[in-house]
C-alpha cells in the first residue's frame, strides 16, 4: 500500500501497525517530495526494524528511492563527474 503523510516519516505508526499484525513483513520506502531527501527503506515485522537503510540525503540512491515513490526521474540525470543528480533545465533558465 501506498500512502502520504505531512512532514515526515510515519516510524512510530508502521511500529504501531506492525505490532497489530505480528505475521506481516513490511517493507518500506520513504521520501519527502523534496526529491534526494529524507529517504530510506527498512523490513519490519512485529515491531523489530531489519535491513534500516537510511541514506545519506542527496545521495543517488535518495534519489532513486524518491523517483521510484515520486516519479519525475525524467526531470534530472545522473552526472557522474559531480557524483550527483542534476535537475535538467529545459527552458535554458
């Protein structure tokens, strides 16, 4: 399931939900629509985090755990000589 929610990542209610369902194994992705930041994915089950990857903001992987939730790869690309995705400015602003 999807979902959204304002200002940060919801940890404590996917413990809680996780903890009302012992048998399920979540797997979570997360990232704030500003895209490369506070993104990360985790499996919890019955309340015990496994497998925390919380990445370094602006790291590609943010980015790439953001265009996956997000969308709007499309708008940047990988610049492998910064070692960063770069917002690809189509007006020539």
């Amino acid at each position: 399931c999807t979902f959204e929610t304002a200002w940060t990542h919801p940890g404590p209610i996917i413990e809680a939900m996780s903890r009302q369902h012992p048998q399920l194994i979540l797997e979570v992705n997360y990232a704030d629509e500003d895209l490369g930041n506070n993104a990360g994915r985790y499996t919890i089950k019955n309340g015990k985090w496994f497998d925390a990857g919380w990445v370094l903001d602006g790291s590609r992987e943010a980015y790439e755990i953001a265009f996956s939730l997000w969308g709007g790869e499309e708008e940047y690309r990988w610049d492998g000589a910064q070692h960063r995705y770069v917002y690809i400015d189509h007006d020539g602003d």
